[in-house]
C-alpha cells in the first residue's frame, strides 16, 4: 500500500488560512489537511507517525518549498514523496515563484533518488485525488520490477517496512546527493 494513496481527506471544503508573514503570504495551511498537519510537525523533528499503523513517516530534507518525506513502504528502495510546504490543490494555484522552486524541489530530490541507488527509471506521480494537497510521488524502478512498463500501482504488493537502520541508512544515501 502506498502511504496516503487510500486515505479521504478529511479537510476537503474546509477554509484555508494563512500562517507566516502579515498580509497572508507565506505558507498556507489548510486546518484540517493531512498533510498540512505532517508539514507542520516535520518542520520540527525527523519523525512523524503515519496514519498506518506502526509505520513512520521520516524526513529526508526541508526544502525550500517543501519537504521530502520517505515513504514508510520501500518496496521500491528510495521511494520519496515531496509535499508542498503551502496547501493547494493544483499546481497552478501556487504563485509562479513558489511553483517553479516546488518544481526544482522535486527534480533535485528525484536526482539525489537517482544518483543513490541507480534505478533503471524514475517515475513520478502527482495526482491529488485522495489527498487534496499538492505532493509528488517519487518512485525509482529497478530491473527486478515485476511491470517495469506499468505504473506502480498495477504491481499489488506487501508493503516492505525496513528495520529503523535501513530506513536512516536509505535517507542518509539520499541526502549525500542534495546540494
């Protein structure tokens, strides 16, 4: 199962609020938001418990416009999401300063995945439908891939939960590769 794919969003019509700078710019939180939530308390440790049991979610970096969160399931080692730092919907909702460094956020963790661990291709997976708030799923694929030609959601598998020194061993690995 892929983290958050299955879950409603609970905030869905609920008012957005500003929170930052006076005047309403800076990030933008949705009260009831999911992953509004996880930005606000990875911004103040490495750690987050998933709405999974017994699985964690795990800061890889704080970046500019976002986070880079691993996935609690590493069937495909390194799989990252990259969650937006301000809560909108769709891309274009973002300011075009915001949404270009949102962008490179995303291409520079995809880059540091590739670089770690050699993946024969990155797919990257940014729909919305479950959990309104904007977040990129970054997924390498491997020659091992059952379906290295479908989507990753075509291959059903048990989650793979490494150990705690995997985990901080595969998020170290990442890290070496951002600038």
């Amino acid at each position: 199962m892929v983290f958050f794919r299955h879950h409603a969003h609970p905030g869905a019509g609920a008012p957005a609020r500003a929170v930052g700078t006076p005047g309403g710019q800076g990030q933008v939180s949705d009260a009831g938001c999911v992953f509004c939530t996880v930005i606000a308390a990875l911004e103040r440790s490495d750690t987050y418990p998933s709405s999974e049991a017994g699985q964690m979610l795990r800061k890889v970096r704080d970046l500019p416009a976002s986070i880079a969160i691993l996935a609690p399931d590493q069937y495909y080692k390194g799989y990252t999401m990259v969650v937006s730092k301000t809560h909108a919907t769709e891309l274009f909702e973002l300011p075009e300063r915001q949404g270009a460094q949102y962008y490179q956020d995303m291409v520079t963790v995809a880059k540091a995945i590739a670089a770690a661990f050699k993946p024969r291709k990155m797919n990257y997976e940014a729909l919305g439908n479950t959990v309104g708030h904007l977040h990129w799923h970054l997924f390498p694929r491997y020659e091992w891939d059952p379906h290295p030609k479908r989507p990753i959601w075509e291959t059903n598998h048990t989650p793979r939960l490494p150990g705690p020194e995997e985990y901080a061993d595969t998020i170290a690995a990442i890290r070496r590769h951002l600038a």
